[in-house]
C-alpha cells in the first residue's frame, strides 16, 4: 500500500492566513500568525492523498480498540499498577474522559499498522484549518477538497467534541462557563498557538475559554479556581494538555482533587491514559493469548493482531533475548509523549540500554518501517517520512492528518516537514 505522490505544493499561505484569521480575528491574528511563524516546520507545504480502504480499515481498529478500553474484563487487567488516582475513578466507575485521542498509524504493505495511542493528542485544531488552505494541484486532490467542502468544517466538529463531553457529564447549560486550556508554562510549549486557537474556537461556540498555567489553579472550598492578577475565578471544564497524565506531581493537587471530587470537568483524565495511552496497553493490545482469555470475539481478535505491530514489555527475562535481537525492535517509554526517549534497536548502543531501557520501564515494538512521500523543496523532490494520526472521541474517528519527518521518529525540526492533511482516493 502507498499513498497517491502529490509532488506539487498544496498548501496556500494566504489561505492558511485567512483560516487562522477568521478564527481568532484580526486583532489577535496578526500575533498568533507571528507565532506561527516562528514554527516553521509545523506544517508541511503538502497534502496526502490515502486509499479510503485503508482510512475506513483505521476507523475500525479505532472503534473496536475504543470498545474494548470500556469492558471490565480490560479495565480489571490493565489497572494493577496504574496511578492511584486513574485506579481510583475506575472502581467508582466514573468515565474515562478524553478529548481528544490520537492513534497513530503507519501504512505498511500488510494494511494500517497501529504504533501508538495518545490521550491529549496535540495537532487536531492546527489541522482542521489546515484542511481550509489547500489548493487543488491534481485531480485527486481536487475531489477531495471537493468533498471537505461539503461537509461539516472540521474545527466546527471539534468545538462539538466539548459540548458533548460537558453534556456526558454535566445537565446545566455550558453558556458562560469557565473553560480553562491547561499545561504547565504553555507559552514555552511548542503548540503553545494551537492553545490559543482553541481558546478563541471554544469561546465562538459559547464558553469562556482562556489558555491557563497549571500553577495558576488552586483548590479552594470544594472548588477548582483560577488564581490570576485579576483576582479568582472558578474554573468549570479543564481541557487537559499536560504530560503529568496521572497527575501525581505536587504541582497538579489541585487539579487532581478536582478530578477526585468531581469538582470540575477535566479531560483528558488519568483514567483514560491508564486504560489505552500507557504504551504498555500495546502489549496486550498485540497478544492473541491475553485476548482470547479476555473472550474477546474471534473476528476482532483477527483484526488487532493484523493491525496491532508485536509489542511487549521489557523485562529482566526477557532482556536478553531482546538485546539480541533488538535491530527488529523500537523501544519506548511505556509513560511516554512526543517521541521523546524513544529508541531505534539498530541505534541503541550497550550503555542506553543498560542505563535507560532497563531501568525505564521499556516496551519493544516491532519495527514498522513508516511510508514515504515527496515533498517538494526547490527543483528536487524530497523523499520524508509520514505517520498519520486518527483524531478520535469515544471510538469514532474525527480527523485523520500526517507528520511528515526525516529522522528516527517525528520531530517539527525538519525543512519541508510537519504537520499535513489527509484526503482520501
């Protein structure tokens, strides 16, 4: 399987301007636009154009692996040793919020191949306007902005994704209320502009949203507040953007107690990274055996271990043999985001490995060998790397794009790189 090679230059800066404009204005444009700017590998110059067979074969994994997070055969198995608090909604049996997932795929000869699953998947709303800033520079594309232009505006789907966890949850009216962006210092944060677009998309859709420090936020009388220059503010929704996924670190108590008590809406939340995002859900996710003891239908069976890369935990047993073979394995943290500590077998040298993958709390995946697709730089095209991510909510796909890269795993450090939208053929 490949993708359709667009070798021309879909992406239109003026109507990616006009896009980012048109959502925050052009009061603040013109800043968010400079901050954009100083990323200039976030988004990549090109569209991808993927068979709708194998779009519609990720939808499917996504919904049948979503299906199986909610059972209580899968949340019994995977919660012995997750975080207190993450162990701690499950046995109140309080839902797992998660806005919004990312399942990462590479396309292989053998079909999508599923390689990671995100909880506080960043990207989605830079994409939605990116679908609006692409030129038509070859039939296939053509149709395809042809169709996206019949349908829902994607950023529109998205600010529907918070009106609908508010309502899973909440019976008053969300007019008005709070809706605090989190993370810790996010203006040094990478899609720290991403924030600031998703503040100005949900306060068009009726909220008051502001992008927040997680030091800003205090528990105070049964409460979760926002504690600014401008005085306290009680925070009603948190739309979660930190890495601390068990909020377990002293600096997110408070958000923690508002998750506890149930004293604001926050999501992503803990539960959901335990029950799916915490690498080691691979593992299980990619054993015939544990599935089948799950009494997991045949078919489905069939469907993971097709899509599911062999995924296992590292471990003082099996650390030898892993180390031997370790040029067919990539290694990550099973807590880990952002492709950050992530290893390529045939580059971890002796000291890595005894130093970081066994005392890390690794898992080694089969090495899929991601696809490639041109990107034209100057006179020459360049071949890069793509990924592409399914945006999901509660195991419906909502958005796919890609992450074009050159290197071991994706980056935003690579000229002609970044983020890209995807359209099916």
């Amino acid at each position: 399987m490949s993708t359709l090679r667009v070798l021309c230059r879909s992406f239109d800066p003026s109507a990616w301007k006009r896009a980012v404009l048109g959502l925050v204005g052009e009061g603040e444009g013109e800043w968010v636009m400079g901050l954009l700017r100083e990323r200039p590998h976030l988004v990549a110059p090109v569209a991808l154009l993927v068979p709708a067979e194998e779009l519609a074969t990720m939808r499917v994994v996504v919904e049948r692996v979503s299906a199986l997070a909610r059972e209580q055969e899968w949340q019994r198995a995977v919660l012995r040793g997750a975080p207190p608090l993450a162990s701690a909604l499950a046995a109140e049996g309080r839902r797992a919020m998660g806005l919004v997932w990312g399942f990462d795929f590479h396309l292989t000869e053998r079909g999508p191949q599923l390689i990671e699953i995100n909880t506080n998947a960043g990207g989605a709303l830079i994409n939605a306007l990116l679908r609006q800033a692409q030129g038509g520079c070859c039939p296939e594309l053509e149709r395809g902005l042809a169709t996206a232009a019949q349908e829902e505006p994607a950023e529109e789907g998205l600010a529907a994704l918070f009106r609908e966890e508010w309502g899973s949850v909440r019976r008053e009216p969300l007019e008005g209320r709070f809706l605090a962006i989190v993370d810790d210092r996010p203006q040094t944060q990478y899609l720290f502009p991403e924030f600031v677009l998703f503040a100005a998309l949900l306060r068009r859709s009726g909220w008051r949203a502001e992008v927040v420090d997680a030091r800003e936020l205090a528990w105070e009388e049964g409460g979760l507040w926002r504690v600014g220059k401008g005085g306290a503010e009680r925070v009603d929704f948190v739309y979660n953007r930190l890495t601390d996924f068990g909020l377990e670190a002293p600096e997110h108590a408070a958000l923690a107690e508002a998750v506890r008590t149930d004293g604001a809406v926050v999501s992503p939340g803990p539960l959901a990274h335990a029950l799916l995002a915490d690498k080691r859900r691979l593992a299980l996710l990619s054993d015939g055996e544990f599935l089948r003891g799950l009494r997991v239908p045949g078919a489905v069976r069939a469907l993971l271990l097709s899509h599911v890369p062999m995924t296992v935990v590292v471990t003082e047993e099996n650390a030898e043999v892993l180390w031997r073979e370790r040029r067919g394995f990539f290694f990550k943290p099973a807590g880990g985001y952002g492709s950050k500590a992530v290893y390529r077998g045939d580059k971890v040298t002796r000291r890595v490995w005894s130093e970081v993958i066994l005392r890390g709390n690794y898992v080694a995946q089969v090495y899929t060998a991601p696809s490639v697709q041109l990107v034209p730089q100057g006179g020459t095209p360049r071949p890069l790397k793509f990924d592409v991510r399914a945006y999901a909510y509660e195991g419906r796909v909502v958005l796919f794009a890609a992450r074009l890269y050159e290197g071991q795993t994706t980056n935003f450090r690579t000229a002609g790189g970044g983020f890209a939208p995807v359209f099916a053929v």
